[in-house]
C-alpha cells in the first residue's frame, strides 16, 4: 500500500516521502480500514515536520483524521462495507493514521459516517470541523441563541475551525464577526455567512482595562494568547467564549475581573478524547446544521505527494479553509 512515511535518522533530523509499503506493518486494530480521505490540521503539520513532540515511534504514518470503508473487523459493532469516521484519539501521533491506503484501529475511535455526508465531505469538517461543531453546541448549551444583541465573534476565521464554524454559525441564523489578519480573505469569510469582518490588530493589544464594552454574544476562540485575554473583557454579561487553540500562543495574560464582574464563562473544547455520545451528536449536528455548499467553497483539494509542503504551509498560517487529501 502507498503511505506518507515520516523517519527519523541518526542526527535526529526527520524528512517525510511516500512510499510503498506492506500491510503486514500495519499496527495492531480491531477495525482495517480502506481509507477514501483524510486532511491537513496543525497537528499533521507539526507530525510531517519536526514531530512536534507528538509522534513516539518512528518510522511513522502522520493523519489525525481519515474516512472510508471498513475491509475487515473483529468487532461486532462495524462490518465489511460500512463508512466510518475517525478523528482524534491520538491516531497519526502516537498511532498511526490516515496518510496510507489502509488504516488498523480500534473500533471504540470510530463513528459511522453520518447520513448525508459523504467521505469526502466528512474530511473537508475533518478535525477542524468536528472542533468547530463541538464550540457551537458547547456555547448553545451555556445559553447562547441567534436572538442575541450582539454578534458571535470568531478569530482564526479563516482557518479550519473558524471556516466551519462561522459557516455553522450563519447556517443557524447567528450574526458573525469573524477576525482575520489577512484583508484578501474578507470576500471568504463574507461568502461563508460572516456579517462583519474585524482586522486581528483591534483585538491582538493588551490593555490595562480588564473590561471594555460589550461587543460580543459569544466568541470561539482560536487564537488564546493576547487576544482571547482581550475578548474576555468585551463578552456580554453572561455571555461564554470556546476556547479551541492556541495559535497566539498557551499563555493568558488575563484577570479575573471579567468572571466575577460580567459572569463570563470560559469552555475548554477538547476534540482528541471526546466520548462517543458527544462525537455521535456533534456529526449529527453537523451533517444537519452545516451547509455543504459552503463547505465545497472552503476545500483545497491534495494528494499524499503534496503533504510535506502542506504540512510546512498549515504551521505558518497559510493554509486556508480545509484541505482534502485523496489518499
């Protein structure tokens, strides 16, 4: 089978290249999987090139996503023929994963591929969209409705996560301010439902006030650093952010001031070790709540030969909306 094969040599440097290689060095699974497609998220990126800390073996198969039809199974619960979905669990880090023709894993990472997706259209949500649909539902469940005063903010909107989920959002009939650094992507952003486009510099600054106006009904966050510490202290008074990435970097130069006072909440969304009910909700979400032809405008179609300079690309920020790998 052909794979994307990232090695490690003696000077601790890594190159990646696709090769031919046996299924018998597939890793041990319940579940043998002919995978259809799989995409690009920060993660991969970070496995193609330097391992990122996050790969523990080589030689290694990079993916953290991938879809297609089960070959064979050992579990009871998926039989020859089925479409399934995989995302998370640490697959294409500390397991192998989607970047070959074949994939072995354990039944319990899997979800059947909802109605009315196709393998195709599950990983151009992938990773990226699955995070996304897990921010809405997280920040719907802490009250958030599209009746709001104020519009829902999402930075990183041009990204993978802020692509789908401004599209969700709009979808939903939310009003949407999405955050980008780069003014060519405001036409993107606008046709994926955005209502209001707001440049990254008006919310990447510090400042000594911990609360300002109230400008936003809810935030998913992509970002953190500076700038989720700056929204905090422009939510709604009860208003939620979803914290989904660090792009701006882990730290939180933030006070409290905006809890105690405006009774903010902060929701950490965690994709890798969702449990299966909430995986099985958010794909039902999202094959009902997403419109599909706004995610075909956000997919950049690959193959395996173009993953390590797209794995080079997604850690610099240049990759937009979702990239769809036909493996």
């Amino acid at each position: 089978m052909k794979a994307l094969i990232v090695e490690k040599d003696d000077d601790g440097k890594t190159s990646a290249s696709v090769q031919q290689i046996g299924e018998s060095r597939l890793p041990e699974g319940d579940v043998t999987v002919q995978v259809e497609y799989s995409t690009v998220n920060y993660k991969d990126g970070l496995c193609i090139g330097t391992g990122g800390g996050l790969v523990r073996n080589y030689p290694h198969v990079p993916g953290i996503d991938f879809a297609g039809t089960v070959e064979h199974s050992s579990d009871d619960r998926y039989s020859a023929g089925d479409k399934v979905v995989l995302t998370g669990w640490r697959v294409g880090e500390a397991h192998w994963g989607g970047y070959a023709e074949k994939a072995s894993v354990k039944a319990d990472w899997l979800v059947p591929l909802p109605n009315g997706l196709t393998t195709r259209q599950a990983m151009a949500v992938g990773t990226a969209g699955f995070t996304a649909m897990l921010a809405v539902i997280a920040l719907e469940d802490h009250g958030l409705t599209p009746d709001g005063p104020e519009p829902v903010l999402v930075t990183g909107a041009s990204g993978g996560v802020g692509s789908v989920a401004t599209a969700i959002l709009a979808n939903l009939g939310y009003k949407v301010a999405a955050v980008t650094g780069r003014p060519d992507n405001a036409d993107y952003l606008k046709d994926l439902g955005a209502n209001q486009i707001v440049a990254r510099d008006e919310l990447n600054e510090t400042t000594k006030r911990p609360l300002e106006s109230e400008n936003w009904s809810g935030c998913i966050d992509a970002v953190g650093g500076t700038m989720l510490a700056r929204v905090l202290g422009q939510m709604r008074y009860g208003a939620s952010v979803a914290a989904v990435g660090l792009a701006g970097g882990p730290q939180l130069p933030a006070t409290v001031i905006p809890f105690l006072l405006r009774g903010v909440n902060l929701l950490g969304i965690d994709s890798v070790m969702q449990p299966y009910e909430n995986r099985l909700r958010a794909w039902e979400r999202i094959a009902t709540d997403l419109a599909m032809e706004k995610l075909e405008a956000m997919i950049q179609p690959a193959t395996l030969e173009d993953l390590p300079a797209l794995g080079a690309d997604i850690l610099k920020g240049q990759v937009k909306g979702r990239v769809v790998v036909e493996i």
